[in-house]
C-alpha cells in the first residue's frame, strides 16, 4: 500500500473503513490504558475518526498523524472545529483545542516532535499495513513509546486466502510478536464481525471474520 493508494481512496470517497460512531471497544477498554487528564495519546494514522474527539473530551491531549489532507480537513469540517495550522518540519499540525493532527508519513515522525506518549490507540492502522511494512510499522510505534507507553490495538483475525487486505488480517499472536521483546500482551476481548462485514463477503470473505482488543503494557527492565 502506498500512500497515494490512500490519497486516491480519499479523494474518490471510498473510505468504508470510517465508523460514524465511536468505536465501543474503545469506551470498554479505556481505562486499562490507565490514563491520566492531559496526558498525551497517540493515534497513528487515524483518518477522520471520531475516537479522536471522544479521547480529547475525555482530557487527552490527542495527536494524530494522516497522510490525507481530505480526511484531516473533513475531520475539522464535520466535527465543527476551527482549526489552525503551523509547519512542523515535514508535517503540517493541524490543531483545535486538545486535538493536533499531524498531516504526513507516520514513518517520518520522529519522538522528540512532541510530549512523552502516555497512550496509543490504533484501530485500522496496524491492519492497513501489508505483510511486508508490518514489522517496520510495529518498529516505528515502539520509537515514539516512552517507557511507559500502553497501548491499545484493535486487530482482525480471519482466513487471509478468503480476501485480500486491507484491512489484513493480524491475529493477536502476531500482535503480541511484532511487540516482543518490550511489551506484554494481553488478549481483552474478540467479537464475531461477520455478520457486520457484508462489503466483504464479496471479496471472498466467508468463514470467519473476528475483531480482537489487544493491550500491550511494557515490560519494566529487572523483570
Ligand atoms: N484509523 C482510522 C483510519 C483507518 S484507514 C479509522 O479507524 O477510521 C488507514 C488510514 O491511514 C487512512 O486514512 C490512510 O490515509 C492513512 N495512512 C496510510 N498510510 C499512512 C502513512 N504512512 N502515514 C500517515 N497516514 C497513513
């Protein structure tokens, strides 16, 4: 997947991935990221995505990061928000209140740009990457970590020969791989999607099509 196969996807509309509410598994797991107000979360390529304005209301400082400058100024448009912008070496920070959306490659980012992460949350980011970009993905969010960082990821676990990504399919134990060493991992929760994805059952998708909440809190050094 390159990045104009994103951007062209946003500017034909083709964005089923987008949920026009927030994402429950969120609102269940929250609080296992153990978060305090004003802490930072990180939310790697995060479209228009309601869960951003939910983390924000909750008192987060959210930073999200997105290729599409369509989804970002769509995301402002729809929730209501004036936003300003400033130039922050390749990004374009697009700010309103407690919500900063950084326009860019996630792979470009660099930790030092903004305050220690006490939180990620990604939903459809890890599962966007192909096979191949995967491990470099997962390297990249580890970088942005603090010691500290939790993280909660939602994955997909279906028989990847049924349909081609994205979304791919990432079981929790590859999850929990891709993390190691550094981070533990625990399985929270799995639902049974199929019925929801018809879109994909004409792709191919048949048998199984499960999301899984995945928490990953890192390992303290002496243990
Ligand atoms: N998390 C969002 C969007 C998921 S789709 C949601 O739940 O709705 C994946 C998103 O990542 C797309 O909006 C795409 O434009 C963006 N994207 C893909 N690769 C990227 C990259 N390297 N850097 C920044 N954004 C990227």
């Amino acid at each position: 997947m390159e990045l104009s196969y994103w951007t062209s996807r946003w500017r034909k509309g083709k964005t089923g991935f987008h949920l026009d509410r927030i994402h429950p598994l969120l609102v269940n797991y929250r609080p296992r990221l153990g978060l305090q107000a004003g802490e930072a979360v990180l939310v790697p390529l995060c479209g228009k995505s309601l869960d951003l304005t939910w983390l924000a209301d909750q008192g987060f400082e959210v930073h999200g990061v997105e290729i599409s400058e369509i989804a970002i100024r769509q995301f402002f448009a729809e929730q209501g928000l004036d936003f300003e912008r400033e130039q922050r070496g390749p990004f374009t920070v697009y700010r309103a209140g407690r919500i900063h959306i950084w326009q860019g490659d996630f792979f470009k980012l660099t930790k030092n740009r903004f305050p220690a992460l006490a939180g990620v949350y990604d939903r459809a980011a890890l599962v966007a990457m192909p096979p191949e970009k995967r491990k470099a993905y997962a390297g990249q969010v580890k970088r942005l970590c603090a010691g500290d960082t939790r993280l909660l990821i939602l994955t997909f676990d279906y028989p990847q020969h049924e349909m081609p990504g994205p979304p791919f399919s990432v079981p929790f134990e590859q999850v929990k791989e891709l993390y190691r060493p550094g981070f533990d991992a625990e399985l929270l929760v799995e639902k049974d999607r199929l019925p929801k994805v018809r879109q994909f059952h004409r792709r191919g998708l048949q048998s199984r099509f499960v999301e899984q909440a995945v928490l990953l809190t890192p390992v303290k050094s002496g243990k």
